[in-house]
C-alpha cells in the first residue's frame, strides 16, 4: 500500500480543485434541501383563495395524524372516517366546506389509504363513493385488498413459482394495519428518484475527468512512463472513483433523510409500507424501507460511477462523458415499459436511475433465474455490483494499456 | 547499464513510422536529429513503454520495457508537456514523484531541490495556470529528474526556454550524461551539438547514422562549399542546391553556403562542415539521400 493513500489523495485533489465539480458539489445541496421542503413554500389554497400556509397545513395536518396514530386500521376506524366525510356537504370543491376542514379533514390521511383499495381501472373511487360506503364493506377492507393484488399477480406473466413467492410475501404482512403519521418517511419515497437522479448527474460529473483529462491534458503521458502509473495510479483512480461515490451518495440520501424526517417528523418509522402503498405486497415497515431504498441506491451510484469511469477511460474528453451519461440517466426517465413485457420491464429497472425509485426496488415483478426466483430488492444491487466490477476492470485494462500515438 | 532496441518497428496501417531499429544505448547523452515526421517521437515513446511497438523488443538491463521496474529507471519529458492548471508547481512535482514511487520525505527535498535547480523556487507554490510557457518547460524538465532516473529522454526539452535557460539547461544535461543514458530529441542543433557525446541521425523512421559529431559530419566533408556571387547567379545556384545560409554583401555581391556532392560554381571553395550542414544535407526537401 506505500505511496497508494498519497496517490488516493492527488485524485481527490485533481477533482475537488476544479471550479465546475465544487460549483456542481455545491449546487446540489441547495437542490436536495429545495426538493425536500419545497411542498412548504407557498399557501394551501381553497376555492381559489389561500386558506393557510402550506407550512401550517402541514402542521396541522400532522398533529390531526398523530391523534389518530397507533389506532388500527380496522373497520371501526373506517367507518369513524366515513361518519366524519359523511357530514360533508355536497359542494364542487369539498374542501372548501366548514365541514371537511373541521370533522373530516382529520382523518384525511386515513381516507386516501382506504380509498386506493378501492379505486378500480375503470373507477375513481371518490369522495361521494366513500361517503356511501357501508359497514360490510368497510370490515371486507382487507380481503379486497387481498384479491386486488392476487388479481394483479395472476394477470402478470410471471411463474407460478414466482407468483406463489409474491402471495406468501404478501402473507406474512400483519392486518389490520397499524395507523401512523409517516409524512417523514413517504416524502422520503417520493422524492428518492429524483435525488438519485441528481446525485448520479453529479456522480458523472465528478468523474468523468478521473481518466479522459489526462488523455486532453497530456499528461497521459507522465503517468504510463511513470513506475506506478499502470498499475497503482490506476487502482488509486478506481479507489478515488467509488469511494467519491459512496461519500456523495450517502451525503445525499442521508441528508435527504434526515431532513425529510426533521421537516415533516420522523414518527411511522414501523408503520407498514402499506399505508403508502397499499397494494404493495413487501411486508416492510416504513423504517425497513427506507434503509433497502438507501441501500440499492448506493449500488446504484456504484453503477453510476463504473459506467462513467469506463466512459472517461474510453472518451477523450471529460464533456463528452458528461453528454453521454446525461442521455443515459434522463432517457429512460422519460418512459416507461409495461409489466406484460417482462424481460423489457425487468431490463428497464436496471437502468441507474430506475433503480432509485420505490417502484422498481418494490416491484412485484421479481427477477427469474433456470428457477430461481430473485426479489429485486436483492437482484437489483446484485447486479449493480457485478455490472460494476466488469466495467471497473475494462476501465483498468483500457488506461493501462492506452497507447500515445 | 545497458538500454537495447532490438529491431523495434512501429506500423500504422501501410506507413512505417519506425523500421527495425537496433541501438544499444550506454552511459552517455545521446543527441537524436530528424525532420518532421521523421519518427523520433515515435521512437521515444515506445522507448518510454507508452506506445506499444509491432515488433522488436526494448530492455534495460535486460528488464523488459513493459514491466514496472524499467519504468522506475525512467525520466521522461514529453514534447507536449501535460500538467494540472490548479496544482501548485510543488504539487505537481509531489504528485510526479507519488507516481514514480519516491518516499514522501524524500520527494519534498528532492523536488525543492529540482526547483531550484530550475529557478523556480520562489514560484513553487503558485498555480501552474501562471506559470509562462518556459516556466512550464522548466518544471517539465524538473518533473522528468525526479526519481534520479538512469535513463532520461528527453523530447524537444529546450522548447521555449530563453537563451540563457536553454545554456543553463545545456549544463545540466552534460552533467547528468555522466552517469546516466540521456536520449535527446531536438530540432535545435546546436544544443546537441554542444552536449551530446553520440548523434543518432533519423530518417523515413530509419536510424541512417549514428556516431560521434566529427564521425557524423564526415559524411559530409567535402560537401559542403562558400562563395560570392552576383544576385543573378545567386538566384541560379539557389534554384539547384540546397542553401545553408546566405547573406547580403556590398555592392549587390551575395555570399552562399551550400551543400553540392561537387565544385556548385568556379567561384566556390570547400568550408568545414557543421553539424547543421549535415542536418541540411540530409533533410532540405527532397533530398534523396
């Protein structure tokens, strides 16, 4: 290891020293904070007029959840949500009536979970509907629930095998379910996609340079005549590579965390994943979630800064890795590809930036394997990390043997 | 202390940019001379092991040049000198002796050494974005002696340096020569002249001569001729030979320097050839020899 910490820390300097990379490093902090308490800024308007501040709407709203909080979500709490919107009046905007604001707006977070049980392909389930709703159906939450998502199974063109694992998943998860505030945790969800999408653009920025500069600046040249400059230099370069992405990645989402958490509350760390994703067949609490969703975006990044390092080896300038790792991250942001299609809708998840959503670590589609059947939550890292290694070593090969010419 | 090419030949496509080169380079500095595209980068970069050749091998001390310990013997100074704008002259030299392995202690005194060496001690922690073209080349020049190399190349290194720098660099050279292989590529004569014990003569990627300066010009003796003549025949012997020099004198009298395998003119006399002659000789555009 003599002389590899030295070298380790050249690359730091080389990278960190540049005005672009400290403006980019700074940039995105301001974007992560903005991201997170950007739903605060503003008013809640109602009928066209502001009603509160978005800040005191979320204050409240929050304090009206956590009276409710560690009740379960059983039919005696249905129907105590739809005897409160029941007394709601007719009206084009309900929440503009006395009514909402005083007896059902507290229990307005209980309401949007019972109502995408309910909501059908072909129907909305609304306010009006919800105001209908009976004491058979309320205490037949659970089970409608259940066939939902078993139909949703069946109709995937998955194993049998697969299938069964997703039920038995689906099984273990407690009912009925636990009510809690979670605002902390499912702005968290929310927003971890486009994070992640800031953080790769900022992860293939800082490195794109790590080998083409040399390559644009001609000193490709000192390095591969020099005693550790095909060998050392460049494990240095991948140590500076991988280790600059995790330290950007978990500032990142752990600054977006804690934040989400400090701004909106931290309480539902054990609450199921269900109160935000009702159909979600992971028997994951909120808390649990959120760490597999740091976790598989830290492999993300992994991927991220491989396939960027394997661009800079290659390109000979650091803005063309910059273009073309652009396209890579926002394109497949820009679609989307059917669950009917399940090698094209398993191959889109693996893309860097779809990997950070909590719809492809979520999935019910899982990854199937000569019988194998993989939860993406495993596969997804798993196969970030063997990506990674390939590419790594490729980028190794191509500057150790770059030739001058 | 022995660097050997064995019939080192580099091909791109159908061109031939370097043709079964065999040289055995021993203590001493070696002077390589060649027009453009003569293949003298070429050469030094495979011998710096960053340019892979077709074929042939290269060795120190029957070391192959692609393993790690021939490039811990290497000094090498590109022609196009790369370096990082933000870094410090004495980051940058640190930096370089990370890469070439020298020990931390060592490679801060080694390299205040060499930036004195190259008066640039009192800019050693300026930005080397300041720095002027013959600083850069100065701290190139720095950069290449940092592991005490026993082989240095050097390629176009007095590019850019004032007169008194290139005299002052010259020096330098002669001294490290002593007990090391220095390989020299320049386009400026006289410093190879001045220091270097064995001149290496490329051409069309081919080693034409080598030898010492007096073996190297005997080439040419005899070939090299003075006169003065009228501007009307001056216009003539320009037109069929190649022209050293050639100066205005009085009375519309002009004075030539050429080279001609025989008597140009009635009026010639044969002059002692130079080394510049024999670069004229075998370098003027279209020159067959």
């Amino acid at each position: 290891m003599r002389g590899f910490w030295n070298l380790v820390g050249f690359e730091y300097k080389k990278i960190l020293c540049k005005r672009s990379i400290q403006f980019t490093l700074i940039l995105s902090v301001i974007l992560t904070v903005f991201n997170v308490s950007v739903t605060l800024f503003g008013d809640y308007y109602v009928d066209g007029t502001p009603y509160e501040s978005n800040y005191a709407a979320m204050v409240k709203d929050r304090a009206y959840a956590r009276s409710l909080s560690g009740r379960p979500l059983d039919s005696g709490l249905i129907m105590e949500t739809v005897r409160a919107y029941a007394q709601i009046p007719p009206s084009d905007v309900y929440q503009s009536t006395q009514e909402y604001q005083t007896i059902a707006r507290p229990y307005s977070d209980i309401y949007e979970v019972i109502r995408s049980v309910f909501n059908t392909a072909s129907k909305r389930f609304n306010m009006e509907d919800f105001q209908m709703l009976t004491k058979t159906e309320a205490e037949g939450y659970y089970n409608i629930r259940h066939e939902k998502l078993a139909q949703h199974i069946l109709q995937t063109r998955m194993s049998d095998k697969a299938k069964e694992q997703v039920m038995a998943m689906d099984a273990q998860i407690k009912t009925p379910f636990s009510f809690s505030y979670t605002d902390g945790y499912t702005r968290y969800f929310i927003l971890i996609n486009t994070l992640g999408l800031f953080c790769e653009f900022v992860i293939a920025v800082c490195l794109a340079p790590l080998y083409s500069r040399e390559y644009t600046s001609g000193t490709d040249q000192l390095i591969l005549s020099s005693k550790y400059g095909k060998n050392k230099l460049i494990a240095a370069k991948i140590f500076t590579g991988f280790s600059m992405t995790l330290i950007l990645g978990l500032i990142q989402l752990t600054l977006a965390f804690f934040l989400s958490l400090a701004i909106f509350g931290a309480d539902g760390g054990n609450a199921p994943l269900q109160l935000f994703n009702s159909l979600s067949p992971y028997p994951l609490s909120m808390a649990q979630t959120s760490l597999m969703l740091m976790v598989v975006s830290l492999f993300a990044f992994l991927m991220t800064g491989a396939i960027t390092m394997l661009l800079s080896a290659n390109l000979k300038t650091p803005f063309g890795v910059i273009v073309l790792m652009s396209v890579l991250l926002i394109a497949p942001m820009l679609g989307s590809v059917s669950e009917q299609n399940i090698l094209f809708h398993n191959l889109y998840q693996l893309f860097p930036t779809q990997m950070t959503s909590l719809s492809s670590v979520t999935a019910i589609i899982q990854y199937e394997f000569g019988g194998f059947v993989i939860h993406p939550y495993i596969f997804l890292p798993l196969f970030a990390l063997t990506l990674s290694v390939i590419l790594t070593s490729l980028s190794y090969h191509i500057f150790k043997y770059h030739q001058i010419v | 202390m022995e660097l050997e090419l064995d019939r080192v030949t580099k091909q791109y496509g159908n061109k031939t940019a370097c043709d079964r080169i065999s040289i055995t380079f021993q203590k001493g500095v070696y002077g390589l001379l060649g027009a453009n595209g003569a293949g003298k980068t070429t050469l030094i970069r495979m011998i710096c092991g960053v340019l892979a050749p077709t074929s042939g091998t290269i060795s120190f001390n029957k070391i192959d040049v692609s393993h790690e310990d021939y490039r811990d013997a290497l000094g090498y100074l590109p022609q196009e000198f790369g370096y990082y704008p933000e870094f410090s002259a004495l980051d940058f030299l640190l930096y370089i002796a990370a890469l070439k392995g020298v020990p931390k202690p060592q490679a801060k005194e080694k390299a205040w050494e060499l930036l004195k060496q190259v008066s640039l001690e009192k800019d050693a922690r300026k930005r080397i974005k300041t720095f002027s073209g013959g600083m850069k080349q100065r701290l190139g020049i720095a950069q290449s002696m940092l592991n005490n190399p026993q082989i240095l190349i050097l390629d176009e290194p007095t590019a850019g340096l004032d007169p008194k720098e290139r005299i002052h660099f010259r020096n330098m050279i002669s001294c490290l020569g002593e007990d090391r292989i220095v390989l020299l590529s320049t386009h400026i004569v006289s410093d190879i002249e001045h220091i270097a014990g064995t001149i290496l003569v490329m051409k069309d990627g081919s080693l034409i001569h080598q030898g010492t300066r007096n073996e190297i010009i005997s080439a040419i003796d005899g070939k090299v001729w003075e006169c003065t003549l009228s501007q009307s025949d001056a216009i003539d012997i320009c037109k069929k030979y190649p022209v050293i020099n050639l100066r205005q004198e009085s009375a519309g009298m002009v004075f030539l320097r050429l080279i001609s395998e025989e008597k140009p003119c009635a009026e010639a006399f044969i002059a002692q050839a130079t080394l510049e002659d024999l670069y004229l000789y075998y370098f003027s555009e279209g020159s067959e020899q």
